[in-house]
C-alpha cells in the first residue's frame, strides 16, 4: 500500500525529469534550414541511402550526415549550417531552391556526383557563401546572375558539367573571388569584358567551353591574374591582344585550340612565365625574339603558320622542359645549343620538337647531352644529302610525356596484414608500419610538362601545406590526362606512429574539402577528387562540437529507454533489498564481485595490451568522464574502451551501477557493454565498437559512447532517486 504510494510520487518525480530532458534537448538547428535541408535531400535522389538520416534527430545535433554546423549559436539562439560535404555520394535529382535558406552556409560542396537541372538562382541568398562547388556533375542551364552578388565568395568551381549559356556581366561584382574554374561546360557567347575589374581574381579556367568572340584585352588589367586557361573555344577571328604581354604576374597562359589568328604573343615582358602555349591555331608571322622569363619550362607554338627562322632566344633557358614547334612553316637553320645553361643531373630531360617544318641548315653539329631529344623529321633537312649525323633525329615524330608510378622499393619486411598496414618509405623510424589515409588529387593546371624534377619539390609543398612532415606523405601514383592535368594517388602517414588519431584525420580532410592548402606558383590549383578514410571511417567523432547533442526526437527515444530501465532497475532494487541487504555493502569493496551474463572481468594488462599501452593514436574521444580508446580483444573483436579519470570512481556505486545496467541495455542504437575493469586505480568499461558507425554518417563509436553515457549517467541518477524514494 505504502510501496504503490511511492511508487506513485516516484512516478510523478520521473514525469518531471523527463518533459526537463525533453525540453532541454528541444530543436536546436534554426528550423527554417531544417526545413530547408529537408527540401534539399527531397529533390535529390540517393540510391546508396547516403542521405537516410536527414530525417530524424535534429541537423546540427550532429545526426545528419555531412551537415556541418557552427559550433555556437547565432545571435538568434540557434544553430546553423556552416558546410554542406556531400562529395562523392552517387547522388542524382536536382539543387532546391530552398538552398537560398541556408544563408549562413560557407562551403556547398556536391562535387562527384550525378545532380541535374539546373543552378537555382536562390544560391545567390546565400550570402555567406565562400566556397561553391559544384564541379563533376550533370548541371544544365546557365549561370544565375545571381551569383554575381554573393559577397565572400572566393571560389567558383562548377567544372565537369553541362552548363551553357554566357558568363553573366554581374560577376564582375565578385570582389572577393579568386578562383574561377568553369571548365568543361558548354558556356558559349563572349568573355565579358567586365570580368577586368575582378580586383581578386588569380585563376581563371575557362577551358573546354564553346565561348566565341573576341579575347577581351581588358584582362590585362587584373592586378593579381596567375593562370589564364581558355584551350578549346572558339574565338575565330580574334587576335591574341598585345597587351597579355603585359600582365606581369602571368604564370601560365594556355591558349591551345582556339582559333586564334594574327601573330603570335610576344611574352618577353612577363617576368615569371613558366608556361605558354599557343598551340592549335592559325597564328601567322615570326616568332617574337624576345626572351622569355628564365622561369618557363614549357613553350608550345606548334600547328599554327608560323614563318620565319627560329630566333637564338630560346637558347640557355635553364628551367626549359620542351620546346615545341612542329607543323609550322619555319625555315632557316636548327638551334645547337638550346640546352646551353641546363642543368641534367637528377632526372631532368629536354624535347625539342621541330618536325614538320622548312628547316634547312645545320649551322653547328648537333652534340646535345643524352636527355635531350630532338626531332627533325619532316623538315628538308632530313632529306638533303649532305647532312650527315643526324639521321637519329630524323626518325620518330613523337614524344611521350614522362610519367607513372614512382618507386615503392622496400628492403623491410612486410607489415602484418590483420590492418591495413604498409611500410612508410621515408620514414625516420626504419621499417614503421602504420596506415595510411588515400587522396584522391589533380592538378588542374600544372605549370610544368615533365613532373619526375618537380616530384620532390611538389612532396615537400603539399606536406608543409598540410603542416606533416615531408616524409609523411607520399606520390603513390601519378598519371597525365587530358587538359594536360596531372592525377595522382597520396598517401598520407602518421607522424613516428602507427595509426592518426581522428582529429588529425579530420583536420588533414577540412584541409583538402575547405580548399585550405595555399597553391603554390608551380603545381597551380588542385582538384580534390576523394578523399579515403578507409579503415578511418569508423573511428572518426561527428563534426558539431555543441554541448547539447539530440533533438527532441532523440529526447523522447531516450526518455523511453530510460523508463525500460528505470523500471527494471527498480524492479531489481527491491528484489535486492528482499534478498540481501548485505549487497550494497559489499559494493564498496575495493574489488567488485560479480557475474553478469556476457559481461567479461578484464584486467588492466588485457586492456593495455589491446589498445597499445592506451597510446594517444589508439584514443577516439575524450570528455569530462575520462578517455576512449580503440582496442582489439584478445578474441580479435574491436571495442571501444572508456578508462574513467584515473582513481575517481573507484569502487564506486556509480561505477557498478553502470556496469549493472548497462548488461541490461540492448540497443540498436546504443553500444553494448562487453566487458569491464576494476583494478585498484582504473575503472574501465569496455563497449562494443559499432563498425557500423562511419565517417559519412559522422556518428563514430565516440558519438555512441557520448550518448550512452549521457543516458547511463542520467540513469544513475535516476537510480539514486529511486533509491531515495524507496528508502521511506
Ligand atoms: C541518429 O539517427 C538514427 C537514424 O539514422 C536514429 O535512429 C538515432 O536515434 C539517432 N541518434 C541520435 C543520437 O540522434
Ligand atoms: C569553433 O569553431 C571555430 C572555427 O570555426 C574554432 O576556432 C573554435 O575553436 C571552435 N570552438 C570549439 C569549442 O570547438
Ligand atoms: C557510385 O559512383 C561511383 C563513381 O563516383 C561509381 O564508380 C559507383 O559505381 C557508383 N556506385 C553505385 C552503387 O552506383
Ligand atoms: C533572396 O533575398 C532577397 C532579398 O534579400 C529576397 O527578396 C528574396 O525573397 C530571397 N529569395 C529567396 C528565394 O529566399
Ligand atoms: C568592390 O570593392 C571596391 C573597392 O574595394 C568597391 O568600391 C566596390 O563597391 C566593391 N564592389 C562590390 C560589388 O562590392
Ligand atoms: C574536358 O573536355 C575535353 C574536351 O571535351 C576532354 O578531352 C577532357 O577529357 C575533359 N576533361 C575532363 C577532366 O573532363
Ligand atoms: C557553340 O556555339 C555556336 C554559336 O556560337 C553554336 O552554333 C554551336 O552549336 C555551339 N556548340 C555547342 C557544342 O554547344
Ligand atoms: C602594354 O605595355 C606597353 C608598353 O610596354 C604599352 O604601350 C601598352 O599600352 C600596354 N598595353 C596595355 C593594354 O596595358
Ligand atoms: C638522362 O641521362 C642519364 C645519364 O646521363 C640517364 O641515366 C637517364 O636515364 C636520362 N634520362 C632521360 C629521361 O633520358
Ligand atoms: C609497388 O607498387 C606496385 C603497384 O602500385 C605493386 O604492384 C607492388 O606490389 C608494390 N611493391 C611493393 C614492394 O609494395
Ligand atoms: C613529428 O614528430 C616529431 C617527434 O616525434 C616532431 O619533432 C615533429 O615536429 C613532428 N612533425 C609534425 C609535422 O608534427
Ligand atoms: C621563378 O623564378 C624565381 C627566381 O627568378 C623563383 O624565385 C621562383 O620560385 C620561380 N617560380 C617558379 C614558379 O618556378
């Protein structure tokens, strides 16, 4: 009677705990984005379930896979989206407009994928907007104007898709872009000429386009241009306008393929070109005497109607890769000493492609070093008897570019294979195995024609942008593709260690997806194609640092979980007390006696044994309550171990209590307990590891854990108020 009427106030006490839960765990992300987010995932079609928790839980309580929140609230008390990451999803439908309603956002990245229809123009509401990338897709249509007045942004990429119409005038507002990349699209009609007032601009990739008209010398006038890319469009009639001789700051100018007439480009007044080409078009007249900058490696005149005699100035160029200029009409005699100055020792080469042209005199003999190739085939030269010597010129007309994969040669022995361990080459630990993360990467406008002198240099850019160690990453491949674009497999290391932990892991990819890494004046800008956690997938933390972690979804499957095990552990509490009063006694003991079904006694030596000696590459998360570890079991299944600060709840009931209720906790969605510590200075317990959890749901073993020990807490607490009650 008296029990049923406690049981009855507890009720009431529980009632009240839990509507504060829920009220506490209310939505947090602004709800017009949830709604926002809702429409997006709703026009969108994702056979791989990518996307399948965009409906539950709440976005920036860390739940929505790829939805990136700031990590405080705005001004108006809510969360909102900072970074849509939805690379590589195989995802397909349409961009809502709705998109317009995530104003706040800074990066929106689909790149990869396969979305149609067209840009909405509500992108440009977003007025936050860095980052838009939107490059490999199946977009149509054309370019909202709208975009021309988003603020900040820095970036355009919207290569690889089928966008066309013309450029929008309005881009010209774009005072903070730097990067234009639209190649590989349909954009027809004129480059406006407004685009010269671009105070910011440095790359501008417009190639593989079907733009026409005339080129706007008005470019010249862009303080900070570094690449101009326009390869495969058609501006027939037009000239190559005298004044791209003037913009000082040209790194790369690549004009192949674009029905360009008129002479070629004298480029003598760029101080640091490195890389011109003007092949593939009608160009008429001499080549420009003038010297080109020491810095160029790559000079491409070929297939135009080119006249004349080849001018002494390409002579003694000490960085010149190749030099080509085959299928024109040049006469007069072959260069003998273009190689002069260069210096051939570690891997470097030099072409110099004549053929087919007029060429008829042999000044000097030709006595190059054995790296350079020559090719004269085709020119009268070949022909005429009284040359002799130069028959091995005369021969093959082509040329293959030197690439592949670089050496993987290891005198270690191999790594064992239960991980996907490999042997870091250049490591200054002999023999270390660790496992790697996998970069997918291109370099979509190199400034160089041959890499194998620039592998080194590249090695030591790429890893100090990421701030490693120079040995830490690693070229494992490289190939050339059309445009011509360099792409190539990374590796990427731990420092001295086997494994990253996941915050480096997580740096090293907002590192590549936030486009982070400073370009450099050679290797030019970089596509990030994939970014492969691999076996970092599952022990990666979400993203959202906020402290409140569930929706009001969440809130009430919790509460409901947490009244299950109220009521069992009530249950249990009063056939304890029926029983044995003498139980609770003993839990103080130092060393916990007990025998739950499925729940081990490990020792602390298992423990360390599993988890590396609790090494810092080993640990997944951390939080008030102590530091969690992955490990292997002796039994060779993964776990997860939670090694409470050091002494603090030794023999405690708390402790127990945990380890009680946790062994009655089944859940999908929550870890199960498999096993626990109790020595004289460690309490640990040791959680199933969910291999299920991964990096593109952002929910880890860590985020389980989170949540698990937010509930077992509550319970805890729950527990002693029950107890309190019961012991009226
Ligand atoms: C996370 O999402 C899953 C569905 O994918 C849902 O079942 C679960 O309750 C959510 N958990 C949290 C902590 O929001
Ligand atoms: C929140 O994010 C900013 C960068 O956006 C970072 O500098 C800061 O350290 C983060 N704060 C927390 C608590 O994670
Ligand atoms: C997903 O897309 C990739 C290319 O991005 C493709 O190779 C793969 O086959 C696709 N997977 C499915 C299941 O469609
Ligand atoms: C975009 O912003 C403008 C002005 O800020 C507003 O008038 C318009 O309704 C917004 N469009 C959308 C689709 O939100
Ligand atoms: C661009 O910046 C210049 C000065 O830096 C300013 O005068 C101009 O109004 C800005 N244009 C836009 C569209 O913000
Ligand atoms: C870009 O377009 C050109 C011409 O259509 C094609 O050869 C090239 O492979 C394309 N590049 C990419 C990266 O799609
Ligand atoms: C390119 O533009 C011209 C008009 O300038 C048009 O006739 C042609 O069809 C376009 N080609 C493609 C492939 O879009
Ligand atoms: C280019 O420089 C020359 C002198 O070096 C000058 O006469 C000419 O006006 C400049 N052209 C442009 C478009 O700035
Ligand atoms: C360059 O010459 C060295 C010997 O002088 C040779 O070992 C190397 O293979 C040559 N490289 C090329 C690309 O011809
Ligand atoms: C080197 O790489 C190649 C291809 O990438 C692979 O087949 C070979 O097994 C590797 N060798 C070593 C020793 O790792
Ligand atoms: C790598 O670790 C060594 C010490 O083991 C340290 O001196 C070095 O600075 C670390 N490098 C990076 C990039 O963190
Ligand atoms: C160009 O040459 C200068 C020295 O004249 C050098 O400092 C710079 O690094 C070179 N740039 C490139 C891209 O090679």
């Amino acid at each position: 009677m008296l029990r049923s009427r406690l049981f009855y106030i507890c009720s009431i006490i529980f009632t009240f705990y839990f509507a504060h839960v829920q009220q506490t765990t209310a939505q947090i992300t602004a709800p017009w984005e949830v709604d926002a987010l809702r429409a997006i995932r709703g026009s969108l079609s994702d056979p791989l379930g990518r996307l399948d928790n965009w409906n539950r839980g709440d976005p920036c309580g860390g739940n929505w896979s790829r939805v990136i929140c700031y990590n405080v609230t705005a001004s108006d008390g809510y969360f909102h989206v900072r970074q849509l990451e939805l690379l590589r999803l195989n995802l397909s439908g349409t961009l809502a407009p709705e998109l317009g309603q995530l104003s706040r956002m800074k990066i929106m990245d689909f790149m990869w994928n396969s979305i149609g229809g067209s840009i909405p123009k509500e992108v440009g509401n977003i007025t936050s907007l860095e980052l838009l990338l939107l490059n490999g897709n199946q977009l149509t249509g054309s370019l909202p104007e709208e975009i021309g007045f988003v603020p900040n942004l820095n970036r355009i990429q919207i290569d690889q898709n089928h966008i066309s119409g013309s450029i929008p005038k309005s881009f010209a507002n774009l005072n903070k872009t730097e990067h234009f990349h639209m190649n590989n699209n349909s954009l027809s009609g004129q480059i406006p000429p407004e685009l010269s007032r671009l105070p910011s601009l440095v790359h501008l990739l417009l190639d593989n386009n079907n733009l026409s008209g005339y080129l706007p010398p008005e470019l010249s006038q862009l303080p900070k241009l570094l690449i101009v890319q326009l390869d495969n469009n058609n501006f027939s009639g037009s000239s190559i306008p005298s004044s791209y001789g003037n913009i000082t700051t040209l790194l790369k100018l690549s004009l192949r393929n674009c029905s360009l007439e008129g002479p070629a480009l004298d480029a003598s007044g760029i101080p640091q070109l490195g890389y011109l080409d003007i092949s593939w078009n009608q160009l008429t007249g001499p080549i420009p005497s003038g010297k080109l900058a020491s810095n160029i490696t790559t000079i491409d005149l070929s297939h135009n109607r080119l006249n004349g005699s080849i001018p002494g100035s390409f002579s003694g160029l000490p960085n010149l890769q190749r030099l080509s200029m085959e299928n024109n009409n040049l006469d007069g005699s072959v260069p003998s000493d273009v190689w002069r100055n260069i210096d051939f020792s570690g891997n470097r080469s030099l072409i110099l492609d004549f053929h087919n042209n007029a060429l008829t005199i042999l000044a000097n003999p030709l006595t190059p070093p054995a790296n350079v190739t020559i090719l004269l085939s085709g020119n009268p030269i070949c022909t005429s008897q009284n040359q002799l010597n130069i028959s091995q010129y005369c021969q093959s007309t082509s040329v293959v570019v030197p690439g592949g994969s670089t050496n993987n040669d290891t005198l270690c022995p191999p790594c064992s294979t239960d991980l996907p361990h490999e042997n870091i080459l250049r490591s200054p630990i002999p023999c270390l195995c660790a496992i790697p993360l996998h970069v997918d990467y291109r370099l979509k406008s190199p400034g160089f024609w041959d890499f194998v002198p620039y592998e080194a240099e590249f090695q030591h850019y790429l890893s100090s942008g990421l701030s490693l160690s120079s040995y830490q990453l690693e070229v494992s491949t490289f190939m050339w593709e059309e445009g011509p674009r360099l792409k190539m497999n990374l590796k990427l290391f731990p420092n001295n260690t086997a494994l990253f932990n996941s915050g480096e892991v997580l740096r090293l990819r907002d590192m590549f997806t936030g486009w982070l890494i400073t370009d450099s004046d050679i290797f030019g800008p970089y596509e990030l194609i994939d970014f492969i956690p691999g076996w970092y997938e599952n022990v990666l933390p979400r993203r959202t640092k906020s402290s409140l972690t569930t929706g009001a979804t969440v809130g009430i499957v919790i509460a409901a979980f947490a009244a299950a095990a109220i009521l069992s552990s009530l249950i249990t509490l009063i056939i304890l007390r029926r029983h044995s009063s003498q139980i609770s006694k003993r839990r103080n003991a130092k060393k916990i006696q007990m025998k739950i079904d499925g729940v081990k006694d490990l020792t602390f030596e298992e423990l360390s044994n599993s988890t590396s000696n609790f090494s810092d590459s080993a640990l997944i998360g951390q939080g008030g309550y102590g530091k969690v570890y992955r490990g292997i079991l002796a039994d060779g299944t993964g776990a997860a171990v939670k090694r409470t600060q050091q002494g603090s709840l030794q023999g405690s009931e708390e402790f127990f209590t945990e380890i009680e209720l946790l062994s009655r906790l089944h859940h999908r969605n929550l870890v199960s307990l498999v096993g626990y510590c109790d020595e004289d200075n460690e309490q640990m317990l040791v959680y199933e590891y969910m291999p299920n959890g991964n990096l593109r749901d952002h929910l880890s073993g860590q985020n389980f854990i989170s949540v698990a020990t937010k509930l077992h807490l509550r319970i805890v607490h729950l527990v002693i108020i029950s107890e309190m009650c019961l012991s009226y």
